[in-house]
C-alpha cells in the first residue's frame, strides 16, 4: 500500500473495537468483506448484535452454529446466503423501496454504530473507493461513526460518489483475493423467445434499465443491431458491457448523465469489474439517486427490463416472492416502474 496509514492490522484486531449491542452495516455483493465477517464471528464474547445489509456474497457464518443466538441477521434485499435462513424464521427481512434505504441511515431510523466495508487501495490522495457497491454502502459509510475495512488490491476503484478517506477508518485489514463472480449459464428456449421479443420494442437511444435474472441477459444479448443506447440502472452485469464494446451502448442521446452509465452496483465476471476498474464512463452512485423516481420519470426512452417469479391469470405480476416465501424483496424494480 502506498499511503502511509498506522491502523493496519489482523482481521482479529480490527473486530476488537466492536461492542455487544451495536448495529452495524456489512457492505454487499462483490463487495462482501468476508474475512472481517469471520472474524466478528469469531468473538465469542459479543453479543445483541444485529447486522443490517442488503445481499452478500460467499459464506454467511453469522447465519451458523452458537452466531444465530448473537447475531441478528436483518436483510433489506436478500440473497443466497440468507435467503433460507428469511424463510425459516432464523434471520430477519425488511420490505423495502431500494431508493429508501439509504434516507434509514442517514436520517437515523437505523442508527449504525459500524460498518464493515470492502475497499479498493487508496490513491495518492489517501481516498479508497467503495468499489463494486455504492448503493446503500455510501450512507452506511456517512452515518457509522467506526468504520472497519478491508482493503483489497483485487477491488476494482470505480467512479462516482465513490470516495472514502482511509483516514475515516478505526481499522483496516490488507487482503489480496478475488471477488465473488456470477457467470451467465445457457439460456432456456422460452428465455430466449422472451427476449426475442422484448428486444423488439427497444427504440434506438433509448436508456435501458436491467434487473437480475436470465430475462435481461437474454434481452442484453439481442440488442447488437441497435444504436446509442444508454444505461441508467441499479445494476447490471456482463451483458452491458458486450454492448459498450460493440458500440452500441454510447450514453450519446441520455440528457442526464450524458456520456455515462448510471449504476450503484455490479455483479458479474472478472471481465465487468476490470472494466468498470478506474472507467470515467461508469458512475457508481448511492442507489436513492440512482432509483429516484423524480429523476427516473424526467429520461427520455426509458426502458426498464427485469424479471417476475411470478404472473396470475389476470396478468399481475409478483418480483419480490414466491407464495408467502420471501425471494430477494422488493429491490429497485418498483422504483423504476413508477418513474
């Protein structure tokens, strides 16, 4: 590390500021810290803690053993690792807009005591980027009074509201490993005759939202005869940036954030987080501006393409469960449906 900083330590140090009874934030997806995960688990002496998050990636020991009675679990967008443990009572949800998660942190309805935080080596300046998750992780990084990091070589350092001063930091860890990655599988038949079709009602220029699943993949990879598509999104993955490299996502025609994709997180391959790795053409921003409706309903040609897991007779659609089993919850697709 290039920056001097006298506060690097062993995971099991870095923990030690931590009490029984905070609240603390665990930063999400690619971003996961793990190994400060394991070694919170790992003080035996804690206890009352509730961690609040949105999904994580790779392993979840507070969801195991003697952690289930420390620890509280309390997803506000739930993934793998968590999501049995929602449906069995073990850990805790909560319905959610993503645009409102992070006014809980700042505006005190979650008072966080910590946050661990996965982060990108810090530049000449002394600023570390918070790397593949802006999200709700920029609020949480605003609001904790301690935070805790893992400081990551392999975390790519991205642009936008992005920036943490190592100096904020009680204590940081040094690692050196890969992220979590997600790679696309075959697509299904129907998959593919439903993008065939979606695919068909995209306008040139139009600025493309896309959620998680195998039906914006299947969309994403339909599009190469289109021109200046611009993306505006939550997220997105490795579909997108077969696209900027084909030119056909431009950002050329978007009036807001012209010349930029809009995200606050990504999930995919190595490939996408070496090329959202210190690109201008990407800006990471906290996910209340990225889902804002006001801004949404103001983009020209917006066109937000996500998937259900569920559809009645009458055409009503359900993203958030399935039956009274809650799958990931409600994320940002209501977002942009009312922008």
């Amino acid at each position: 590390m290039s920056h001097t900083f006298n506060k690097m330590v062993s995971a099991d140090e870095a923990v030690t500021v931590l009490k029984s009874g905070m609240n603390i934030f665990i930063h999400g997806a690619a971003a996961t810290p793990t190994p400060l995960l394991q070694a919170l688990c790992r003080r035996l002496d804690l206890t009352d803690i509730r961690l609040y998050h949105m999904h994580t990636e790779g392993p979840a020991p507070f969801l195991e053993g003697d952690c289930r009675e420390r620890f509280t679990s309390i997803s506000l967008f739930t993934g793998q690792p968590a999501r049995q443990a929602v449906q069995d009572g073990i850990a805790d949800f909560v319905p959610v807009f993503l645009s409102d998660i992070p006014a809980l942190f700042r505006d005190g309805n979650i008072r966080l005591d910590a946050a661990l935080l996965q982060v990108a080596n810090p530049d000449r300046h002394g600023f570390c980027s918070l790397g593949t998750s802006v999200d709700s992780a920029r609020s949480a990084a605003d609001s904790a009074p301690i935070l805790i990091g893992e400081v990551n070589c392999q975390m790519p350092r991205t642009h936008g509201d992005s920036m943490v001063p190592l100096s904020s930091f009680a204590a940081c860890i040094e690692t050196d490993r890969p992220l979590c990655e997600h790679h696309s599988i075959a697509e299904t038949p129907v998959e593919a005759a439903i993008g065939e079709q979606i695919a068909q009602l995209i306008e040139d220029g139009s600025t493309l939202q896309t959620g998680i699943g195998a039906i914006p993949a299947a969309v994403l990879s339909r599009l190469n005869n289109k021109t200046d598509l611009g993306v505006h999104s939550e997220m997105f993955s490795d579909g997108v940036v077969d696209l900027v490299h084909a030119g056909v996502i431009t950002n050329r025609r978007k009036k807001i954030y012209p010349g930029q994709i809009v995200t606050s997180f990504v999930t995919g391959s190595r490939r996408l987080y070496d090329f959202v790795d210190d690109n201008p053409q990407v800006a990471f921003l906290p996910c209340d501006i990225t889902n804002d409706t006001n801004l949404l309903r103001k983009i020209d040609r917006l066109v937000a393409i996500n998937s259900a897991l569920q559809i009645d007779l009458t055409g009503q659609v359900c993203a958030d469960s399935l039956g009274h089993r809650i799958y990931s919850g409600i994320g940002g697709q209501m977002d942009f449906m009312r922008g």
